[in-house]
C-alpha cells in the first residue's frame, strides 16, 4: 500500500464515519478553521495536521477511491466512510502512526517548525560560506523578511565565524548523538552549504531509497523531535533556540483567536468582541471554540449555563457519538454554539471524552 494511503487510513480509523472525508484533506492540508482544529483534538489526530499541504483535493478524492475499490474503507453513509476489517488489519500490521511517528506533532510544532527550518537552512548556508570565505553566493531562501532576519541575527551571534561554525557543529552532534527517531541523513541531506545545494524532498527520498510521502513524514518526524528537544534543553542547544523561541506558540491557536483570546481576558463579550474586530459574531464564536480547547480553566458558564452543561454532557453519552445534529436533536432548544463549547472545554479539560461516559 502507498505511504500516502496509509496515512488517510489511519486517519479514517479515527474519524470512524463521523465526519466527510473531507475533514481528512483539510486536517492534512492545514486549514486553520474552527472545524478542523477542533477535529483535530475530538479525534485524536493532531499530530497529523498540517503534514501534506501538497495535496489537492482532486488527488485526494482519487486516493480514497483507490482505498474504497482496494476494499479498504467502504461508504458507511452519503457523507462518510469507515475503515473496513481488510483496512483494520492492515493497519494494525503496519503500525499507527502514533506508534510509527512519537514526535509528529502537527498541530503543536508544524507552523515553528516550518519558519525553523528555514532560518536553520539559510543560516546554515551563510555560515558555511563564510568559513570557506565566499562573499557571493545565492540565498537559498528568497524570502526578504527571512534574509533580513538572518542578517540580523548573524551579525547578533557571530563574532568568530569559525567559532560560529563549531557552535552550531556541536549543537547538531548532541541532537543527533544517541538515538534519534529517524536517520540524521534524512535532515542533513536537505541543508545547503559552500559550493552545496540541498537536496530536494524527491532528490533525499531517491537517495535514501524512500517513497516521496515516506520520506516527508519522516523528515518532519525528526524535525519536530529537534524542535522538542531544542525547547527543551535552550541550554544545550543555545545557538539553535534563538533560531526558534520567537516563533514558537504556547498555545496552538490561530492568530485571530489569540486577537480574541485577549479581548476576552479583558472582560469583553462576545458582541463587543464582534463589533470592535468588525467580525460576525459566529466568527467570535469559533475563536471560543479554539480558546475552549487550549485554555486551561476555560470559563464554559459565563457563556453555557450549568443545566444546558448537564444536559449535553448527558446527550453525547446516551448517544456515544460527537456529532452535532443527533446531540441537537436530543437536547432540543439548545443552540449549536452551546454543544459546540460544551464538547471543545470538556475535550480541553481531559484531552479525551471519558467524561462523557454514563
């Protein structure tokens, strides 16, 4: 089965007929929307978003008819589909991708790993050129904003460029002793130096003798495992955190709910929040959605009051399901928002729906 393939499976595996399938391409092209973040958590599949933004939803709808005929997945109504006994066992042959892939965060680590990556490239290349003493050269990164940052930032940190060099030499041999989860091949042959072009992610999974998709999901792997472990220890990797620290979230929501996020800290309501950001109120309402799942201590009855609380909770527990509409249609004169915050602040709290068990 092709790489690509299994990861749809898996992420099939988790929706379980609940959401369309096109839940799945927004959640691996990265679509920043209330619905797909809170899929993300509601399913247990964060880790994957953002991963595949190369996908077009042409090519998409191909690889789920190829999993449909292969008897893989199978239509479990007009909207959904569901993994199949055959794609079950597959599966679970071939391992999770939790299993297969401990460190891949998407949801966490995608947007800092990104921007990481290509400072670490061009600041990489800079480097090596200067040690070798070449004052011309083609900026692997065309970005302005990005050359600007990394003439700044050398002109901050390198005062020897040899001494620069052994700084950020020993700092990749500690992240790259011991045992990382992937080859450190599949990361360095990416990176460009003096008289060195990086290889492509077609050109690094010829190499290494990888499927293109395998070989990115890989790559990303153990970008995510530096970024943790460089977060973690600024210390030990000190010339390679200040590459990262500024970009890196800590809470992963879109920049718009955070704008909200801080209205909300002021006291703000919903409404005033509508209309001082010139935004429909539903779109504030989504923000919440966003907040509610990220933000410890969420304050769920300021805005559900504590019986229309108990009375969802119980809905979605008789019902066993995190689908809107059934949860609605048991409730009754309940608005949408309400289920929607109730579900994203108890997903938030626990990071699972046992709470929703009778």
């Amino acid at each position: 089965m092709p790489f690509l393939q299994a990861v749809l499976l898996d992420c099939f595996s988790n929706l379980n007929g609940e959401r369309t399938p096109y839940a799945v391409f927004h959640l691996l092209n990265g679509k920043k929307s209330a619905q797909t973040i809170q899929d993300s958590h509601f399913f247990k599949i964060g880790r994957l978003f953002q991963t595949f933004p190369f996908i077009s939803r042409e090519a998409f709808s191909r690889e789920v008819e190829a999993l449909l005929k292969a008897g893989l997945l199978q239509k479990s109504g007009p909207d959904a589909c569901v993994v199949t006994e055959k794609g079950a066992a597959l599966l679970l042959a071939t391992g999770r991708m939790e299993e297969r892939f401990p460190y891949l965060d998407g949801l966490k680590y995608q947007d800092s790993a990104n921007l990481f990556w290509k400072r670490l490239n061009l600041i990489t290349q800079a480097v090596s050129n200067l040690v070798y003493g070449n004052k011309v050269y083609y900026p692997v990164q065309r970005d302005p904003a990005l050359q600007a940052w990394a003439k700044n930032w050398l002109k901050q940190h390198a005062k020897s460029r040899t001494a620069l060099a052994e700084h950020l030499y020993r700092e990749f041999y500690s992240l790259f002793s011991g045992s990382p989860p992937e080859k450190p091949e599949i990361f360095v042959l990416r990176l460009t130096g003096a008289g060195r072009i990086g290889y492509t992610i077609t050109q690094a999974a010829s190499a290494l003798h990888l499927d293109p998709v395998e070989y990115w999901y890989r790559y990303l792997h153990l970008l995510h495992f530096m970024v943790r472990r460089i977060l973690g220890d600024p210390e030990t990797f000190w010339y390679l955190y200040q590459m990262l620290h500024d970009v890196q979230k800590a809470l992963p929501m879109t920049r718009s709910a955070s704008v909200t996020f801080g209205f909300l800290k002021q006291g703000k309501t919903i409404a005033e929040i509508s209309t001082l950001r010139g935004l429909k109120q539903s779109t504030i309402e989504d923000h919440l959605i966003e907040i509610a799942l990220t933000v410890p201590d969420f304050p769920l009855n300021r805005y559900v009051p504590k019986d229309e609380e108990q009375k969802i909770i119980r809905a979605a527990a008789d019902l066993n399901t995190k689908k809107l509409k059934p949860i609605k249609e048991k409730v009754g004169d309940v608005p949408y928002f309400h289920i929607r915050l109730v579900l994203a602040e108890r997903m938030g709290r626990s990071g699972s729906f046992k709470l929703f068990e009778k």
